[in-house]
C-alpha cells in the first residue's frame, strides 16, 4: 500500500466533502435568512471549530463513565457468557484427525466467532445509545451543564470503545488459553508466526539464442494460479528477492527458503517417488550459478514447513551462506560467499527447474518465500486481535456518528449497510473499477449495459452493435464507474482488518499490509465522523421525542 498516495487521496476527499458542505450551508441559510442567515451560519461554524479544539478531558472522561455504566445496565457484557457456552462445546464439533493442519480450525473458529460476535453488539451498543437518551430527555439534562456537544460525541465514543475493549480482551483470553489447550499436541508445532520476505517470480524458457521467453501454460487448473514448467527441459521457474541483506539473519549458518509447489503429472508413475526439482542460486551479473540441491515437491503434503521426528525438514530448502560453483573456464570448484558473491545490490535470484521427463510443477510468486526466524505464535494473535480492536473503533465512530442524526433503526441499518459493503462488496466493486479505468471496460459492462443485455436476452460476452443506442449506454456507464469511484472512498475497507487468514496459516500479522492500512483506515474515518458528529448533535433537536 502506497501511504502517501492514500493520504493525499484522504485529504482530497475530506476536503471536497468540506467544501460541498460549506458551500451547503451557505446557499441554504442565505435562502432562508439572506445575509443574516450568512452570519448566523459563519458564527455557528467559528464556535463549531473551538468546540472542535477546546475540549475538557475531565468532561471527557465524566461522559464515558456514564456511557459505560448505561452500558453495564443494558446487560452488553452477557455476550461473554455466550462465547462461554461456544468454547465449551466447540472441540465437539471442530478438528479431524486426518486433517493436515489440525490447528487451522480451531485458531479460525476463535478469530471468526470473536470477531462476528462483538460486531454485532457495537452496531447496538453506538446505534442506540444517544437516540434512547435523546427520547428519554437524559440527554437534555447533560448538554444543559457546561459540557460541548464535541465532548459528548468523543465521551460516547470513548465509551462504547472502553466497554468492547474489555468484551475483547476477555474473550481474546480464553480462546488464546482455549487454542493452547485443544489444539491436538501432534499439531502445537503449527502454532507458529512465520515471518516471510516475498519476492517475484515468473516462468521462462531459454530459446535457441539464450534469451528468455515468458511461458503461459495451464493444464486444467480450475482455478489457473500458477504456471507450470516442463520437467528434463531448459524451462525455469525465477523468483527474485529484494532487499536481502545480512543482517535480517543474525547467528544463522542457513537461509531458510519455504516452498509449495504443485505437481502435474502427465503420466501416473510410480505414486510412491515424488517428483523433484533442482534449485540454483544465480548472480545475476557475473552468470555464476551455485546448485543448492534436490528436493521433492511433496505434491500430497499441504501442511506447512515443520521438523519431522527423524530430524528431516519438510517443504525446506536450506541455503548455505558457504556455497561452492564451478566458474566459467574452471575446472575446479571454488567456495563462494551467498551474501557477497551472489547477492547483488541486496537482491537474490533463485531458479527452479523440473527433473522428471513429462511432468510438469507449477509455480506462482508466493510459492516459494524466504522464511525468517519464526515468532511465538502470541505474536501473531494479539497483532489480530488489535486490527480486530481497530475495527471495532472504527464501527463505534461510525454508528455513534449515524445516531447523532439519525434514529435507532435508521442508525442500526445505515451502520450495518455500510459494513456489510466494506466486508462483502467493496473488493468486487475495485475489481470492476479497475477493469474499467485500467482496460476500457468490463464483462457485461456498467449497469445500464448489464439491465440492457437482460432486457434483450444478451449474454455478457456478445459484442454491442455499433449504434447511437450503444454509445449513450457506455457513455451514462462511464458516467456511473466514475461516480462510484469517487464514493468507493467512503466505504471501509474491512477485510484489510481480518488478521485469520495469517495466523490460522501460520504467518505472523505483517505491519505492512493489515496493522498499518487498519491504522489509517480508523483514524481517517475518526476524524470526518468525529467532525459530522459534532455539527449534526449541534443541529438536532434534543428535547423531541
């Protein structure tokens, strides 16, 4: 993720959003008031703007007090007594014997209960709380004290936040000691933070003047992921690291390299002999070449790399930091250094080659990966647990903020609407906007397009005709992808927040591209809706029922 280029895109939106409203405002006060209604607007958004800055933590702190004792009374924290009953009976249900990764379902089961439970009670708990107050006229006996409408939206926040942090913590406690003790003990080593450095990789040939050609091959692979090279040819499969340099490995002899390619097999064979595949280390300057050994694909194992009982490594390639190759005109074979005879410029190039005779593996860019020393697995759970945190502040800002203008169940179905679209939709709505903006167009096109094609029977890959007809449907779809590209801004993105996929694998939480992007996503939507939660309170009229 590009932070600076989502700052400026934030502060873009942020801006314009201000400017319509301003200019709003303007035009609607001069309407009803005329230069009146003007200064009464620039006063109402000069006391709006102190009320913003000078607050009073002691005021603060009195108002999240009261929210979390309102809390208390409604009952909220009974939702642990529910996660209670689940963890009793969960090991009844979860984990087979004959699983690969026996661990996977039961960290799963932890992560997806603990997150799709306590959602649900922060859309209530933020939706309901000031529109209860408000028809109770609770609220009316607290904003009549010296207290700010700013205060009471950042109280409530902080509030509903306190009560679901300790829902969390309390509930993130017992699956963690829960996991700990289910998990089958054949299984705790999967209880691992794998740290991985990526790379790129792509699949080539050599042709007959030494040049590389990219090879685009599939053999029936529903789901066309990787790319596969032939065995006993000169086809290769190159993944080159970056940014590889001695010190992301101290007091260690060996490079650990983790890979899991997949095997095709044009002819059955003998099932008991795995196919294999030979690795190299290549400078990528001097054409020096270091074999690093053979190894089996493991094309029937899917669990991850672990240390057997007889002490042999699965799914492990080992790289020596002392390599010997057989330079060009040489005869003999000299010692190497891998971090200053082939790594160059902190970048290692690995090729990986087929040794059976028609067979194929295939390979993509995350097959094979550096694998730096391990992490306890707390590491990685309690990294998940925060991005989970995280999105409960985010869900609590944006639900209190709904209710400081809207009712109860008007509040309770914008707030879910909109996570529902950043959990479920939003990364089919970036796929078809890139599509669109990146290619032109998109299968079945906009939605005029699409509600044309059902209107007459059309499937979504026949060509429109050339006519004036097909012109303005793509021009009013353009119309629509650019609109929906401005608003898609405005919906969350909370997949970025779901840290299970990592742990329940095996890898630890990266910064990069779940803590740090969940990071931002909060504070840039804290920010507006802390702003839009002040001015709509200021508004609204809190002695109505």
């Amino acid at each position: 993720m590009n932070f600076l280029s989502e700052i400026t895109t934030w502060l873009v939106v942020v801006l314009a959003l201000g400017a319509v409203a301003g200019l709003t405002g303007i035009v609607t006060s001069w309407l009803m008031a005329g230069t009146r209604g003007v200064k009464m607007f620039a006063g109402v958004l000069s006391r709006g703007i102190k009320d913003l800055v000078l607050l009073s933590p002691r005021r603060i702190f009195a108002i999240t007090s009261l929210t979390v004792r309102e809390s208390v009374r409604r009952k909220a924290l009974w939702i642990g007594a529910v996660f209670l009953l689940l963890f009793m009976f969960a090991g009844w249900f979860i984990g087979d014997a004959k699983e690969s990764t026996p661990a996977k379902p039961y960290i799963s089961f932890v992560m997806t209960t603990t997150r799709w439970m306590l959602l649900p009670v922060a859309v209530l708990l933020s939706c309901w709380g000031l529109p209860a107050d408000i028809r109770d006229r609770s609220l009316h006996t607290v904003v009549t004290k010296p207290v700010r409408r700013s205060e009471v939206v950042l109280g409530r926040i902080a509030g509903y936040v306190a009560v679901m942090t300790t829902l969390l913590l309390g509930v993130s406690l017992v699956g963690f000691l829960w996991v700990q003790r289910v998990v089958p003990e054949r299984a705790q080593r999967q209880l691992v933070s794998r740290v991985p450095i990526g790379g790129s990789g792509r699949t080539v040939k050599s042709t007959s003047t030494e040049e590389l050609e990219e090879i685009r091959r599939n053999v029936g692979d529903q789901l066309d992921i990787r790319q596969f090279i032939e065995g006993a040819t000169t086809e290769r499969a190159i993944f080159v690291f970056d940014e590889i340099h001695e010190d992301l490995f101290p007091g260690s002899d060996d490079i650990r390299l983790e890979y899991r390619f997949e095997a095709f097999r044009s002819y059955k064979g003998d099932l008991n002999t795995e196919i294999e595949f030979a690795a190299e280390v290549v400078n990528e300057k001097t054409k020096a070449r270091a074999a690093i050994g053979v190894y089996p694909v493991n094309e029937f194992s899917t669990e991850f790399a672990h240390v057997l009982n007889d002490g042999k490594e699965e799914n492990l390639i080992l790289l020596s930091r002392k390599l010997t190759y057989i330079p060009d005109g040489a005869d003999a074979p000299i010692e190497a250094d891998l971090f200053k005879d082939f790594i160059v410029d902190g970048q290692l190039k690995v090729e990986i080659a087929c040794l059976d005779s028609q067979q194929y593996l295939g390979a993509n860019s995350s097959d094979l990966f550096i694998r730096l020393p391990d992490r306890p697995f707390a590491s990685g759970f309690w990294k998940s647990i925060f991005a989970m945190w995280l999105a409960l502040v985010l869900t609590v800002t944006i639900g209190t903020t709904s209710s400081c203008f809207l009712k109860g169940p008007v509040s309770t179905l914008a707030t879910t609407g909109l996570l529902v679209l950043g959990t479920f939709l939003k990364t089919g709505l970036l796929s078809r906007l890139n599509d669109f903006f990146l290619q032109g167009q998109t299968l079945g096109g906009g939605p005029v397009e699409a509600f044309f094609r059902t209107i007459w029977g059309m499937n979504e890959s026949s060509p429109m005709d050339a006519s004036p007809t097909t012109a303005a449907i793509q021009f009013i779809d353009g119309v629509v992808f650019n609109l929906l590209n401005v608003f898609q801004h405005l919906i969350p993105s909370l997949t970025v927040f779901d840290g299970t996929p990592y742990i329940a694998n095996g890898f630890d939480v990266p910064l990069s591209t779940c803590i740090l992007p969940s990071l931002f996503i909060t504070i840039g939507f804290f920010i507006p809706c802390y702003i839009i939660g002040y001015f709509a309170l200021q508004l609204r009229e809190l002695e109505a029922k």
